[in-house]
C-alpha cells in the first residue's frame, strides 16, 4: 500500500509532459547560473570597494605624514588609535563568539531533555528516548570546549 504521499506524487509524475520536466530543468538550470554569477560579482565588486578604500586611505596618510610640521606625529597618533580600536572589535567579536557557544550549548542541553521527556512518555521504556541524548551530549560538548579548551583571553576572563 502506498502513502498518501507517493500516490499524490505519482499522480503528479503522470500527467506531467516530457517536455515541461525538460523545460523546468532549463529553467532551474538557469536560474542556478544565474544566482551563482551574480553571488560572486557581489562579492567581487566589495572586495575592489573595500582595496580602493584602503589605497585612498592609506596614500591621504602618507601625504599628511610627509608633510612638515606636527602633521606626521598626529597621523602616527591617528594610525595607533585606530588599530587600538580594531583590536577591541576583534576583542569584542571573540567574546561574542565565545557567548554564543555557551547559549547553543544550554540550548541543546534543554533539547534534549525536552526530547527524551516527550519521547519517554509517547511509549515508556520501550520507545527511542535516549534520541534525545544526541542534542544533549552536542551541548555538553559546546560547553565543555568553552570552559576548558578556549584561551583565558579569548573568554574575557
């Protein structure tokens, strides 16, 4: 006996024309092609963006560093400020990182319990409840590599 899945879906697969599965597979062909091309000229155009930003950046500071005067000492000043500032971004992004480890991990764990609770009493001993254990024990592992093999420096302690 068939599911009522596959007998919709042989339905379907029987009055469905050669020629229309070959035009939709054009058509998804295409559309592929298309999502990937335009994908990697996004991420084309913001690199050359990104690289043209830096180059004018970087030729404005040498001209002000090469000028006479107290410009070139407030340009070093300039230059140490901002990569101060991006190492606390980097700082600040680790720890968010880190954070979010610990949230998925108490996720998991609750995951699973809630899973093998709900699985538990849908048929006792003898149904799969233990299913639950492997978002669980993903959990455990998320947070155990949080508290014990992440840096010291890395967790903000």
């Amino acid at each position: 006996m068939e599911s009522s899945g596959m007998f919709l879906f042989s339905i379907v697969v029987a009055d469905f024309p050669e020629h229309t599965a070959g035009a939709l597979f054009l058509f998804l062909s295409v559309v592929m092609v298309s999502v990937f091309s335009f994908v990697s000229i996004t991420v084309w155009t913001e690199a050359r963006r990104k690289e043209r930003e830096a180059y004018y950046k970087s030729e404005t500071l040498r001209r002000i560093a090469e000028a006479p005067g107290e410009c070139g000492r407030q340009v070093i000043e300039l230059m140490k400020e901002e990569e101060r500032i991006q190492q606390a971004a980097a700082h600040n992004k680790e720890i968010r990182m880190i954070e979010g480890m610990k949230i998925g991990g108490i996720i998991n764990i609750a995951v699973g319990v809630g899973l093998g609770i709900f699985l538990f009493s849908l048929g006792g001993a003898e149904s799969p409840y233990l299913v639950g254990m492997i978002p669980g024990l993903i959990g455990v592992a998320l947070l155990v590599y949080v508290w014990l093999f992440v840096p010291k420096r890395q967790r903000g302690e």
